[in-house]
C-alpha cells in the first residue's frame, strides 16, 4: 500500500471508531467535550454517516484511487476551516475545533504522501 493509500486508510479507522461511538454511545463525546445535549436520533445519523465515509475511504484506499486522495486533502482541509468559523460565529463551543485539526493533521499527512510520491 502506498503512503497516500495509507494515510487515508488509518484516516478511515478513525471515522469507523468516532462513527461507531455516535451510534452507539453518543453521550461519551458529549460529556467529555461538553458539548450542548444534542437530539441523540440526529447524533446517531451522522454516526452513521461518519461510518459510511469511513466505508468511502477505506476501499478507496485498498483500491489505491489516486485522484480520491486528493479530493480528500481539499474536503478534510474545509472541515477545520467550517469548525472555526462555527466557533467564531457562536455557534459551537471551541472544542470542536480539536475535531476539525485531526482532519486537518491527516489531511496534511496525505497531501505530503501524495507529493513524495509524485517525485518518484
């Protein structure tokens, strides 16, 4: 598996695990990053969702699709940019900006994968 396949591929196993957890425990997340008491079907649904990406990453990983993995720097980078401004906008509690630099700090990893490996 080439590095860029990688990087999205661990990226995957951290959507399933925080996909996982909205759907089936939500309140922990909740609790420790106190955040406001949400409407629990609607967290579930997006812990669906996040496990669907999760889905989304992982084959396009073991299918080594290149031009997927550079979409995913370009989507990964936004969520920390749509993170702040939630937070800015008051909208969201500062905590969440820690979920939008793990996007961001796996996003990086790819984008540099994928430049190491363009020079080879």
């Amino acid at each position: 598996m080439r590095k860029s396949a990688r990087s999205v591929f661990v990226f995957s196993i951290y959507l399933f695990v925080l996909g996982a957890i909205l759907v089936v425990a939500p309140g922990i997340l909740i609790r420790l990053f106190k955040f406001p008491e949400p409407d629990y079907l609607w967290i579930r649904i997006v812990g669906m969702l996040v496990i669907l990406l999760g889905f989304y990453y992982s084959h396009a990983a073991l299918a080594d699709l290149k031009a997927f993995f550079g979409w995913t720097v370009i989507a990964r980078s936004a969520v920390l940019l749509f993170f702040i401004t939630f937070v800015l906008v008051g909208l969201a509690p500062p905590v969440l900006v820690l979920f939008g630099l793990v996007d961001f700090a796996a996003a990086v990893w790819t984008f540099f994968a994928l430049r190491s490996e363009a020079r080879t």
